[in-house]
C-alpha cells in the first residue's frame, strides 16, 4: 500500500526516521554513561517499546498503571511508574503488576508512601521506590534535598518498600539547578546511611545535555522517538527529525487565503508547548496554522504564494506527538512512500 | 455501585441531568417551530442519540462518516452530516450509508459537489445536498447569498443530488448577519427557482435565541446534551446544568497552595473555548486550574482557605466537555451517587 491510498486524516510513522531517533540518543547514552529509560507516552506501542528495548534501553517509563499493564503484556518487563499512586484501585493494580514485571515505583509524600506500603507489605512483596523531587518544574516533588532525604528515611523505614533513590521532571533548561538539587539530595541521602542508587533525570527538550547532570544515572525521555513541532522549537531535534506527521486533505477553500483541511484538534490536539501556532505544514512551510476546530484546521496562506487544490493532501508536523498518539486508534508506519505496516496504539487513553 | 468505588480519573454522566438538558431544548425547538437536529460529537454514544430521537429530535448530525457510521450500526437512520467530503474513500462509504439510513450533505464548493455526483449517480442514487454558508464563523462556507444560489444552480444540475437547502455555523452572538444572510440566500435561490426546504443553522452558545433567525428551519446544538464550563462562559447554561463531570484525585501536595491531580490534558483535553483557565472545581470553586500537563492538573489553591488532603476525590467541569468525551473508551452514567450503568463511546477517536 502507498501513503497516498490511506485515507485522511491519518497518521503516518516514518520508521526510517524512527530507528536513527533511537539509535542517535541511545548512543548518546552510552556514550556519556546514562541510563536510558525511554518514556512510551509519546508512542504508546508496545513494538517500539520493544525496539527501545532491544537497541539498549535499559527498561521503560510509563506514567499510567494502565499504560504499564498493556506493556507488561506485550512482554516489557522493567517497567517505572513515576507517578504518585494513590487509591486502593490502584494499589491493587500495582501489587499485581508488581508479581509479573520488575516495577518501580516514586512518590513524594509520607501519605503516597504509607499506602504503598500497606499494600506491598500485606502481598508479601518489597517495591523499589524512589523519591521525587521538583527541581523547578513546579509539578510534583519534595522542595528541597532536606525533605528529599527525610521522605528517604521514611521510606527505608516502611515495610514493603525498597528505597531506591531520586526521580525529578525538570523545567527546560534548568539543569544547572537541577545538579544542585540532586547532589546535595544525595549527599543528605548518604549522611542518612542511604543510597540512591537511582537518580532518574528526565524530559526530552534538555536530552543532549544531560551528561551535565552529572548527579544523574538515568534519562528519561519520550518524545526522541518521533520528536514533534515543540522539541524543533526547544533546539532538540530539526523539522526533518520528525518522524510523526498528520495528512491531512484540503476540504475548503473558501476565499482567497483560508484553507481548511479535514485535520482539527480531534485529530492534530490543541496542545501548544513553546510554539506559536498548532503545526507546521511541509509543503507549505508560510502557510499558519491559525485556528483549530475539532474537525477543521483553519490555513492562513497569505504568506504563501500557492494554493493547494480542495482534495490536495498536506503533511502536517503537530506541536505535540505525544498528545497525537493518544487520540488515534491507529497510526501507520511508512518507509518512504510505502506503508509498511499499522501499529494499534495499544496503550492509547489509558487514563487510570 | 457508588460513584466513590470509581477508579480516577474518570467522567461521570448525571443522567438526570442529561434527562433535563434533553426535554428543555426540545420543548423550545417545539415551542418556535423549529426541527432540533442534535450534533451528537459531544457524546458520541448511540444510546443518548437515540434518545434524543425518542424526545422529538427529527434526526442527528455527525461530523465524520465513521461517526454516521456507528449511529447507523445503532439504528438512527436519519444522518446530516454537514462536512466537505472530498476523496474516494469517502465518497464510497458515503454511497454506503446512504444505502441504509436517510442521508444527507453539504458542500461549499463545485468541486465538492462534482465529485458527490459522480459517485452518488454511478451507484444510481441521490443524495440530498446543502449549501454551506460561512454567515461569519470564518470556518468553510460560501461567502455570500449570490454564490450560495449559483452553488444551489450547479448541484441542482448535476445528476445523483437534489438541492436540499442551506446550512451555516455560525459565530457566536450573530444571529443578525445569520438572519440576513440565510434570508438573501434563500430568496436569491428562490429567484432561481429553486426551493430550500432545509435551512440548518447550528451551535450551541446561541442555542436559546435560536429562534431569531427566522429563516431556519431546524437548529444542530451539540453540547445542550451536556453543557460544560465554555457554554457557562457563553451564558447558554448554569454551571449546575453542567451533567459531564470528570472526578480526579489529588496525588500531591507540594506546597501550601499547589494542589495536583491526576486528571491532566490527556483526560479533560487543553482546549480553551471562551473561557480562561481550563476547569472549575466544585468542590473549591476558587481553586484556578492554572496548567495542564498530560496527566496532571495544576492546581493553585492560593484562593481557597481550605486544602484538600492527598487522596480526597475533586469533582471537575471541563472546558469543553466535547473533547472529553473523544478522550475515554468509557463513560459512566450516575444518578445522584450510584452508578447506573457504564456506556462506551462507541463513536470516539473516528477521525475520518
């Protein structure tokens, strides 16, 4: 099958594209001693986990219980979950993916912790879990190294659990901050009698310099795989990196300027991280992307010295491929022009 | 079982307020004669569409063939689908399901509706087909009465359609330009001699003054089903009347006024409809949701003299309870605290 016989609007994968993403910054990796734990959000496909895997990922990342289970049964079987579970559904679930995957765990409160404590202890099983710690993102995380080490010592003290270190989600080009924080959390670790034998430093806009955090052991990233309008806006990747596109079919041309195409928010999300805009579209590179409705993009050409015809197919670079991913069922891996394959996004819209 | 023993985050449908959203807007279009045509992309469940149908609706909207396409499975039988559809795929399925339920179109240009004839008059069929106006929205549409008439003139030549009338979706607060403009258009094809039988204007924030526009016949709201916090913001309903509500843990406490849970973009969407920020919170109506990152929601409790505890469940009117409902497999209906029954969105995620 040839792309142009997919209907639209789709998502295509070019795989060729895909594989130098992962090797390029699994090389980096062991090049600078890092760990590379990717995060499977971005693509939510258990056979890229897998790949991942397989080019020297030493396991995965997934932000949701439901995301682990549907990798855990495809056969990933080091699986971190860093994100606070709290709830007895979910304690539940983590016992049970606990007895068929090496799972590790983060949290950043006494009370997350005691839960997972009551629930891994009464199964009979001692969980890896590390500390997290907000180093400026303003998310999640203990504040300050001194909490850091004192979360540590409650949790070296409860049953059930395995102190296993730091995680944090660093604020773009934050890492000098981001050292600062994690040394002296180690170090206020260490004079506690503990070990982090993990420190887990993430996110894809500072990927290339994450040899800087030097207090680091890991990396997670997600978005390398595909890259996305955002990580060419943050300096990460180029716009030919990308290996996630939308097509999208001209279906309006009501004026001279405006050209709707059959791709919106539905299909392309209204995420806007660090851009201007919603997308880039390749063969129009002046064409804006001003407006999204759930089922129409909305083109301004007037920067454009050529319309597309109604029925002309665009390629469209989204702002966020992770968002991308969750809202199709499908997307369709292409080599060149020809479509290899289709991937289910099996882990797609597991919110719980 | 009760809406506590629901793992979060989840959407909770209060089904007597589906119930009461439902009679209410029927009894107006009943009251000032006009045909209510639920657009049913903001619930994507057959059952619900169904019922709209059993209240009195005439028949439903989709936006995409694959939304018709699982209403059809499900027995409605009257379908507008008010898009461009452009392309051989397309045109295939929509000679489909014409086969099988009463179907009918728009377009706003010859090449749309050239090629709507050639497919509909090879299978020896007829499809009836509208006028999209643009009466302001700026979306598709012709952009005056005089090209709506040579438009009607053309597909009233071309074989295997009937002109069916007009149909526009219009921006909010323009019923004046709407009424102008359907009435020119309506007037200049009957000049041609050509009658619209159909004129369908839509949208949901103006959906109580809909009847200012005498010129329509029937009116296309989508959201009264549920209402959310944009339709609040456009003064069509009470944040009371709002039946979709997503139910969210707090998973961490970071700081004093910080309050995060789990309910991030990935499960109440980013977008931002006439409104600011990006949620209310019932239960702390001065907690601002100030980010969403994909599984955690932001929220600044800085306004509130209460905080919640990690663990306690915070009910959330969304945006855009449209978007939500792309974003979940399932829904579940609740009547008070008990939960009657779940529903699959069966018409999610079609994007073509």
């Amino acid at each position: 099958m040839r792309i142009d016989d997919l209907d639209t609007p789709c998502v295509v994968i070019d795989l060729d594209r895909v594989d130098r993403n992962l090797r390029r910054f699994q090389t980096y990796c062991d090049d600078n001693g890092l760990a590379n734990r990717p995060h499977v959000k971005t693509h939510k496909i258990p056979e890229f986990a897998r790949r991942q895997v397989a080019l020297g990922a030493g396991g995965i990342v997934c932000q949701k219980l439901g995301e682990a289970e549907v990798m855990a049964d495809a056969g990933l079987d080091d699986i971190l979950i860093p994100y606070n579970l709290v709830g007895a559904h979910k304690l539940r679930r983590a016992v049970a993916l606990a007895r068929r995957v090496t799972l590790s765990l983060t949290c950043d409160s006494e009370a997350t912790a005691e839960g997972l404590s009551a629930a891994f202890d009464q199964a009979g099983l001692t969980v890896a879990l590390s500390v997290e710690c907000d180093t400026g993102a303003k998310r999640c995380g203990v504040q300050s190294p001194a909490e850091a080490a004192a979360l540590a010592r409650r949790i070296d003290a409860l049953p059930g659990l395995t102190f296993a270190g730091l995680m944090t989600y660093p604020s773009p080009g934050s890492q000098h901050e981001v050292q600062a924080f994690l040394t002296e959390a180690v170090a206020e670790c260490a004079a506690a009698g503990l070990r982090a034998d993990v420190v887990s430093n993430g996110g894809s806009p500072d990927m290339w310099t994450a040899h800087t955090v030097a207090a680091a052991t890991e990396h997670r990233a997600g978005t390398y795989i595909y890259y996305d309008r955002s990580m060419v806006a943050f300096g990460a990747a180029s716009l030919d990196d990308c290996a996630l596109r939308v097509r999208a079919t001209v279906v309006s041309r009501p004026t001279a300027d405006r050209v709707i195409v059959d791709a919106g928010s539905k299909t392309i999300s209204s995420d806007i991280i660090n851009t201007e805009g919603h997308c880039t579209v390749l063969e129009y590179p002046a064409a804006r992307l001003s407006k999204l409705s759930e089922e129409h993009g909305h083109l301004d050409f007037s920067g454009e010295s050529v319309r597309p015809a109604i029925g002309e197919i665009l390629t469209i670079v989204p702002n966020h491929a992770c968002a991308v991913s969750n809202l199709h069922d499908v997307v369709h891996g292409v080599v060149g022009d020809d479509v290899e394959r289709s991937y289910p996004v099996a882990a797609r819209g597991r919110v719980v």
